[in-house]
C-alpha cells in the first residue's frame, strides 16, 4: 500500500461502525460468561473464542441487514469474521497476549496483513483496498479489556514477523483515545478503556440465543 491512511481519518469513515463491533463483542462476551456460569464452570480459553466469534457473527448479521450504513459479513471458516465497509476490510481478531497475532501459515491472511488486493468472487481485483485489523483483548474471566484498531504491515508465522503502520485503542463511540501508537512509539496502551454496556444484559442475552 503505496499511502498508509491517518487514523484519524480512518476512525472518520468508521464512525457508525465501530460502535456496532463493540455493542457486538460486549454482548457475545456476555453470553459467553453466563454459558459458563450457568454449568458452574470457570471459562474455558479454548471453547470461550469459538463462542464469541460465533454470536458476534449472530449480532453482526443481524445489525448489517438494517444499519444505516450497511457493511458485508464475509463467509469464512471456523466463524472467522470479515467485514467489508466501503473501501475497508477489517478482521476481527482475539488478541495474542494483547498484540495483534500473527497471521500463521494461511496465504491468505499473509496478504491481508501485508495489505495485498484480493479477488473477489465477481472475478475483479479490488485494487484500493485498506486492511484493518479490530483487535479485542480480554481478561481471564472473559470482560472486555480494549479494543484496538491496527493497520497491519506484514506478518507471517510467528509473532516477531508482526509489523503495525499503526496502533489506535478504540472507544465505545468510536472516539479517538489517544495518540496513534506506531512501531516506533514508546508507551503502552492503556489497559481499561471507560466502558458503558450498550445493551441491558437481557437484551444481551436474547440477542445472543437469537
């Protein structure tokens, strides 16, 4: 990608979606919680990601069908999630120890982080794409810790091959937190965001069954 996007500008052009990935990630981490609590068990790391990409997937496909602006939900394994707004693809990801992960062997994945074109089933390139990536990370009791928006660079099978135009944590209104942080920024982001539940937790709920 010849001209990497500001953030800022980028965060324009998402206003009215990035408040549906968080109303989408809080609600299926809800679910998720409770399906635990109701068996009386603790989370499980390996069951608890397949639960929230599949009910954030619910939520998404839902909202997309009457949202003002409408966005695409792709067709991926494993209830992988791609949305296509506009010029922008973005995945949504479960962090890797708070980092975006790597994208491992898949081809495919590889050229999404080094922003490559793809070919879409209409047989056309779509040759001004920009990749997002929508990180969410959480605690070991699955709440919500940060959601960060990353521009990936490059990547492949391990975690040192990552490279970030840029970092930018997220806010539930789609509001700029803070700074942009880069591979070359010093400083962290921040561990707590402010975070209001959008949804009452009923509505949560039925959401999620639905």
């Amino acid at each position: 990608m010849q001209n990497v996007p500001e953030p800022k500008a980028v965060l324009e052009d998402l206003s009215r979606l990035v408040p549906v990935i968080y109303e989408a990630l809080e609600s299926s981490l809800y679910y998720t919680r409770e399906y635990f609590a109701e068996r009386s068990q603790n989370v499980d790391p390996y069951l608890a990601p397949g639960l929230v990409r599949y009910n954030v997937k619910l939520y998404l496909r839902a909202t997309g069908q009457s949202a003002e602006d409408y966005f695409d939900l792709g067709t991926m394994a494993n209830n992988g999630l791609l949305l296509t707004y506009g010029r922008y693809r973005i995945r949504i990801l479960k962090s890797d120890d708070g980092d975006l992960p790597a994208p491992g062997p898949s081809k495919t994945k590889q050229a999404f982080y080094h922003q490559l074109p793809l070919i879409f089933s209409s047989g056309k390139e779509d040759h001004d794409p920009i990749n997002l990536v929508a990180v969410w990370d959480v605690t070991s009791d699955y709440r919500l810790r940060e959601i960060s928006l990353v521009c990936p660079k490059a990547g492949n099978t391990s975690r040192s091959s990552v490279e970030k135009h840029w970092v930018w944590p997220l806010a539930p209104a789609g509001l700029l937190t803070s700074a942009p942080i880069t591979d070359d920024s010093e400083g962290g982001v921040p561990e707590d965001l402010p975070i209001e539940y959008l949804m009452d937790t009923k509505t949560a709920g039925e959401k999620a069954d639905g």
